[in-house]
C-alpha cells in the first residue's frame, strides 16, 4: 500500500510504503529498489517494521509528475510486487514491476 502527500512548497510526492508482515511472515529485512534508485540493490531504501501495525514501512521522496516503477526486496534475495501498486509494468525478465504515480 502507498500513502501520498503532495507538497505545494516544491515539486515533491512523499510517498509512504506500507509491506504488509503476512506477505511474507518470516522476513527479517525489507528495502524498497526501484527507478528512483536506478535499480541499485546497494542503496536499496530499508523499510522499518512496525510490529503493532503489521507492516514494513519507509518514507520516499520523489519528484512530482512522474511514476516509477519499483519491488520490494525481501532479505535481499526474493522479489515482490506491491499487491496495491498504482499500476503495473511488464518487464523483459517475463515479471511485473509494480509503478507508483507521483502525478499530481
């Protein structure tokens, strides 16, 4: 789930990513990777778990007016989609990027 926020000051989209804990039960990590970061598992963006609320969650800034594909990394080894991603873009590894929307 992505939760947004537009600023009216500059031309930013805060997006707050929620990875829910039963999408994948036994996961000790999870980082967001995507075209924000040119897809570098090195500065992949690390989610933080909030056990009370049953999700993953990191804040990302992006600039407003464009979408962006991205995956979550589980314990930097298994891919996943966000299951309420915008929208979704095939690649040519035969899966589905997930996209997020900073269109405003």
């Amino acid at each position: 789930m992505i939760k947004k926020q537009f600023l009216k000051s500059k031309p930013v989209c805060k997006a707050t990513f929620s990875f829910p804990l039963e999408a994948a039960p036994e996961a000790t990590s999870v980082a967001i990777v995507g075209e924000f970061n040119d897809w570098n598992v090195e500065e992949a963006i690390p989610m933080k778990k909030q056990k009370r609320a049953g999700v993953f969650k990191a804040l990302v800034e992006l600039e407003s007016g464009k979408e962006y594909q991205f995956r979550y990394l589980i314990d930097g080894q298994k891919w996943e989609n966000d299951f309420e991603a915008d929208a979704y873009a095939p690649t040519p590894f035969g899966v589905e990027n997930s996209v997020v929307s900073a269109l405003n």
